[in-house]
C-alpha cells in the first residue's frame, strides 16, 4: 500500500461559531490551526476563510491572504483553496481567492446538489452572531451550484491556466461518471485524487456499503489512474477514514468536517484529529506521506510555483 496522505481540513463553510468556541475563525486561529495540524502530520491544507468579525464564510481574498502566508512560511504543507466556498456564494466570488492565490491544489466539486445544513439549526439554544440562525435555517432552499460549464470553468482557470491539481469532491456515484466525462473531454489528467465526501444531507450517506461501491465504480472508471481519500461528517469521519486506510485510501480530517474528538467531546485543535487517525493509521502499518511525497505521489507543481 502506498504512503497514507492526511489532509486537514481547517475550517470550512458548514460550522457556524456558536456550535464550536474551538472553530478557527480569525486569520490567526486558521494559521495556527492549519499549521498545527501540519506539525502533527497532515501533508495537505483544505482552506476557507471567514470574516474576522462574525467568523460567516468569506471569499474575500483579503481574508484568506491573512494566513495563506503564514502558513507558506511556517510549514511545507500543501495549500488547497477551496473552489467550493459556500453555495451562498455565486461562483466568481468564489474563484476571486484562488485565482490570486494559484495555489499547488483546489478543491473541484463534482456535481450541482442539496447541501442541507438547517438540521444543526434545531441543536443550538444560544446564538452568537445574527447571521448563524439565517444561514443555517436557509439552506433548506439553496443549492450548491456546480454545473458542467462551472466545472470546466474550474479546471480550465485554475488547473489550465494555473497549474493547480485538484481535489475532486464527489458525494455520490453519479459524480464519478461526471469526472470520467471530463478526464474523456480532455480537461482531467492523472493522477486524480478523489475525495469521496459522505454524511452531508444532499450526498450519499455514511455506509459502509456506499464506500466499498464508491471504490469498485472508482476502479472501473479510473483503473490505477486514481488515489481516493475519504472524509466523513460529524460523528462518522474517524470510522470511515479508518474504513479507508484500510482499504489502502487516504483520510481527511479537520474541523470543517467534524467539531469533535470522541463521541460527546469537542476538538480543542485540529492538531488533536490529525494525531487521532495518525496513531489509528500507524497501528494498522500505514505510513504518513510527508508534503514533499505528496507532490511527487500527486504531480504537483511546487510551493515556490504560487502566487502566495
Ligand atoms: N465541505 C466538505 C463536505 C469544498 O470545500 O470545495 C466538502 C468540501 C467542498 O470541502
Ligand atoms: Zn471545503
């Protein structure tokens, strides 16, 4: 089995503050959190930004050029913006950090979708910012726009234009077709990463059963052209990125997928995921990729090739 890539993903668009006093919201809390989390072992950074203010979602690329040099200068991890931002986002604003950034990875996400986060609405009794309750509660009428134009956009600014590799979102069977479709348009070349998501409400659920289809429609569709990575949310990310590192995939963790250590217990750090599923690897002989094996496994341009 090859080298395990962990990737961590710092702070997302789905966790609002008031469901975490631990959730990076400032520029300083993303960069020591993403550059703890490189010391405990994650290889990749998946980064969103917030306004500093509220800690809402943000695309302004002021907001993520607070610590997108920092953590260049503090650690030699892989910085992978997020093409998704939100999906109250339309999607210029949402390539507007990226395209300045020219980071080594973006995130792609494979198809247009529901991504209901009014569910966690009803669990909060004490609300911190205005905005929380509206975003939340409005995601029952929103969707997460991700046509095939907007793909190709994706690929054709940020991976032709730019040089970055991606890191392709699916959170479902029929996204893996999407993908094929464009690694047959010419747009996609190997090696491809591919992050099954599973547990959003709108994409496939954490079952056990849908990982091992997801891998075998995977292997049909992408032979040993492909690595894939698992990240699951909330209470199912540690059981089914142990499910991958099984199955000789990759994991990512971080607190924009789960708020919590253990079942009840919140995560102080993304650090403390990051070391949870390094020691469940390293028991089951896996060995860590470090930045510098994670640009060869994965073909990347190189950190001195940002604009960052
Ligand atoms: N929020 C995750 C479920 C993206 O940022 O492009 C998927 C994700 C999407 O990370
Ligand atoms: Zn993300």
């Amino acid at each position: 089995m090859s080298k395990i890539i962990i990737t961590c993903a710092v702070t997302g668009s789905i966790h609002t503050p008031s469901m975490s006093p631990y959730l990076p919201i400032t520029a300083s809390e993303i960069a020591e959190g993403a550059i703890g989390a490189a010391e405990a072992g994650a290889a990749i950074l998946h980064l969103h930004a917030r306004d500093p203010a509220n800690g809402r979602p943000s695309a302004e690329p002021a907001h993520f050029m607070g610590f997108l040099p920092q953590i260049k200068q503090r650690s030699d991890a892989v910085l992978n913006i997020s093409t998704g931002g939100s999906a109250t986002m339309t999607l210029a604003q949402r390539l507007a950090a990226p395209k300045l950034a020219e980071p080594e990875m973006c995130s792609l996400n494979m198809g247009t979708m529901n991504f209901a986060l009014y569910p966690a609405a009803a669990r909060i009794t004490e609300w911190k910012h205005d905005w929380e309750k509206p975003f939340l509660e409005g995601s029952d009428d929103l969707v997460f726009k991700n046509t095939p134009r907007d793909m190709a956009t994706i690929l054709q600014e940020m991976g032709v234009e730019r040089g970055a590799r991606f890191e392709f979102e699916c959170y479902d069977i029929s996204h893996l077709y999407m993908l094929r479709h464009f690694v047959d348009r010419g747009l996609v070349q190997g090696p491809l990463f591919i992050q099954f998501v599973f547990g959003v409400l709108g994409g496939m659920g954490p079952d056990p059963e849908n990982l091992t289809h997801m891998k075998l429609i995977a292997d049909k569709l992408f032979g040993d052209a492909y690595a894939f990575s698992v990240l699951a949310a909330g209470r199912h990310q540690m059981p089914l990125i142990t499910m991958s590192a099984i199955l000789g995939g990759h994991v990512r963790v971080g607190l924009e997928d789960s708020l919590m250590i253990s079942r009840g217990v919140l995560a102080k750090t993304n650090a403390e995921q990051v070391l949870k599923i390094r020691r469940i690897v390293e028991d089951l002989g896996r060995e860590v990729a470090s930045p510098a094996e994670v640009r060869a496994m994965l073909g990347l341009k190189g950190a001195d090739r940002t604009a960052i």
